[in-house]
C-alpha cells in the first residue's frame, strides 16, 4: 500500500530528519536528504523516510539550506486548493484576534502553514514578501494573488522583493512593486493613532507591525517628559503622547524623523497642543551626553536595531544593550518606567533579562516594564 501521491516526486529524508519532523519540526536540512537529483526546484514533493514510508507532503529548495519545509503530514492531492483554503484559515483568525487596528501580519510563513509567505496589511494596502522557490512558481504566486483579491478587495496588492533572499533561492532578480491595483499610500491605525503609509518607502514592508500590542502597553504606564530612542516613524512616541507632559524621539534617519513630524500633524486632535520633538542623533552618543548632563525622564523607551544577526555577536549585542540600558536607568526619575526592547534572535530573553537585573539592583530604583520583540 502507498498513501504518497502519484504526481509529486518523492524525497527520502536520513532517519534523523524523519525524528525531526515526527517530533514536530517543519524544516529538513539538506544534509538530511538521501539524493533529490532531478527534482525541479521549487516542486510540492512528497517526503518518505529511507524505507518508503510516507512523512508528509512539503515543498522543495534546490538551493537553499533548508531543502524542505513542510505542509502537511498528509498526502496533498490539490497544493493549490490547500494554499487557497490555508489564506482563508489565515484571514478569519486575524478577524478574530485583532483588536483595534487595520495594520497587522495577517500571514507569516510557517505560522500560519503557509512556508515562504508573508502577507502585511494596511488598511486598503497589502504588502507581500516571497521567500522559497515554491512560492515563486506562477501556480502559486497566481492562486494567492487571486485568493487574496476575492477574500479582500484590496486596493493594491505591492511586493517588497528582498534580493539577498532570491540570490539564495537562485531565484532571477525581481523589481518590488505592484502586484495588483495602483494605490501604494494610505493611512493605517493601529490603537487608534494614525500612521501615513508609503508601501515602496520604510524597513521591512513598511511599519514595525509586531510591536502593536506593546505600544499599547507602554501608553498604560507612560507619564511625565517621555524619551522615546530609536524612534523610526514615532510608533512609541505618538501612543506615549496623550499620556505624557512632554515627548521626545531620537533616531539617526532623518527620513525616519520627517515620516514621524508627518504622523503626530496627523494625529493632531488625539495629541491635542502638544508638541513631539524630534532629534536626529546617534543614540548611543546622545544618551551618553545626557546621561553624564543628568537630563531625566519619567518614561524611556528603548527599541534598537537588531544587534546580534549571528551567534558570534551575542557578546557584543549584550554589550550594546548594557550600555544603553545601564544610561537610560540612570536617566530615570523616582517612580519611571524603562520600556526596553530586544529584537535580536540570538539574544535569548534570559541573557537580556540578566543584562538588566544586574544594573536594575546596582541601581535601585523605578520599575521596569519590559517588551520583547
Ligand atoms: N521603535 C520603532 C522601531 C525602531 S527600528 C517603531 O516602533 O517603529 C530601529 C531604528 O533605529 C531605525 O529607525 C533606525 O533608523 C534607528 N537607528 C539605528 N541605529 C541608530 C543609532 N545608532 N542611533 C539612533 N538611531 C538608530
């Protein structure tokens, strides 16, 4: 008897690989996989283990090294159905967890079962990140093009091509653009404050969509003359306004700071009179100034580029983060709130929580609201 189907190629994975996705796993290295000569790249391939035994269904990179990333245990007899069925899956769990914004991840790749695909909402705007061979091929990219049409009615649908990752996949170079429709800005909100969105401008497909909900929770405890470090385009600032005396961004963009003067214009009536100031400076040197001057704050929020994009760089990312951490606790009034931030994935949250521990007992004082990324 076999249950794999009979169009897809097979691909027989090493007896660690088959441990690996029993025990939940979704991606097969390459040095896992016993010979897959004349596989096409970027193929729906059904996986067995060394026997013949069938695992699951996945797809299939000639290049990168994770060859295989899983779609389902199951035989797949329609990937493109399945595809459809899983954006739809994707698009009624975001309606009913979200709260209070139209800007959010409403597809991320292996999470929601879908490898390689990533589908960012604003407002009327979607924009998209392709990152595996499979997804590349037409069947694909025309069935959640279509899908994502019918279940959305988007305005526009854009591409954020990142080049490094299709040199990977030795995927020919692509130009971003637009994928459907002709609108590329909009406004979004998120928690009620307005942001202007340019979709071919700004990091990554355009806003910091994963520190929503953590702007929410810094506007709770935010009071007083409030810093906001590594501002971009004012996420934190502009939710910490209402709240705040007095609210100040620093970030070394100037492009950044101008979107970010362009967001609180338009969050005039939420921010009433006040006035954000913006400050184009290297934080590291300008809160070193600060700190040494004494200047103090009731609310700092931290959020810097990642700092360790490799385990090699976890000593000095934790360097980094001690540097500005240990300033802004010195930098905080009686009874303050640091808000600090760490998107670094080789920082683990132990590593970044003894970082912290060891100034906030030296120092002894406030209270620490503590976010991760
Ligand atoms: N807090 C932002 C995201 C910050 S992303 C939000 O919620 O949207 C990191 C920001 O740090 C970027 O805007 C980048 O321009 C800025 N940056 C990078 N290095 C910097 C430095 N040395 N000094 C000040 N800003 C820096």
């Amino acid at each position: 008897m076999s249950s794999t189907h009979p169009n897809l190629p097979v691909v027989k994975i090493s007896p660690r690989g088959a441990t690996r996705l029993k025990s939940g796993h979704v991606w097969i290295y390459r040095s896992d996989v016993l010979g897959s000569e004349a596989i096409p790249p970027g193929s729906v391939v059904t996986v067995s283990d060394q026997r013949g035994k069938m695992l699951g269904t996945a797809l299939y990179s000639s290049s990168s090294q994770i060859a295989l990333r899983l779609l389902s245990h199951e035989p797949v007899p329609d990937s493109l159905a399945l595809l459809r069925q899983r954006i739809i899956d994707a698009i009624a769990y975001r309606k009913d967890i979200v709260r209070d914004a139209d800007a959010y991840r409403l597809i991320f790749s292996e999470a929601d079962f879908l490898p390689g695909l990533i589908v960012d909402r604003y407002n009327d705007i979607l924009s998209i990140q392709v990152l595996t061979q499979a997804m590349d091929t037409n069947p694909m990219r025309e069935t959640f093009i279509s899908t994502l049409q019918e279940q959305l009615n988007p305005a526009a649908i854009v591409e954020r091509v990142d080049p490094r990752v299709r040199e990977l996949e030795t995927l020919p170079p692509r130009a971003s653009g637009l994928l459907h429709g002709d609108k590329t800005a909009s406004t979004f909100t998120m928690n009620s404050v307005q942001f202007l969105y340019d979709a071919m401008e700004g990091q990554k497909t355009g806003a910091f969509l994963d520190q929503r909900e953590n702007y929410a929770a810094a506007a709770r405890y935010a009071h007083g003359a409030a810093l906001d470090v590594f501002c971009y385009h004012g996420g934190f600032a502009l939710h910490l306004a209402p709240h705040c005396a007095a609210v100040t961004g620093i970030d070394s963009s100037r492009p950044a700071l101008e979107q970010a003067d362009k967001n609180a214009a338009l969050n005039h009536e939420l921010l009433g009179n006040k006035e954000i100031e913006w400050i184009e400076a290297n934080a590291f040197d300008l809160l070193k100034d600060y700190s040494a001057a004494s200047h103090l704050y009731d609310t700092i929020v931290l959020d810097p580029p990642p700092f360790a994009k490799t385990k090699r760089d976890l000593d000095s990312a934790l360097r980094g983060y001690k540097e500005l951490n240990l300033r802004a606790l010195k930098m905080l009034r009686k009874g303050g709130v640091l808000v600090t931030c760490s998107c670094s994935y080789h920082v683990g949250q132990t590593d970044f929580l003894e970082m912290l521990a060891l100034h906030y007992v030296i120092i002894r004082r406030s209270y620490l609201v503590i976010l991760f990324r």
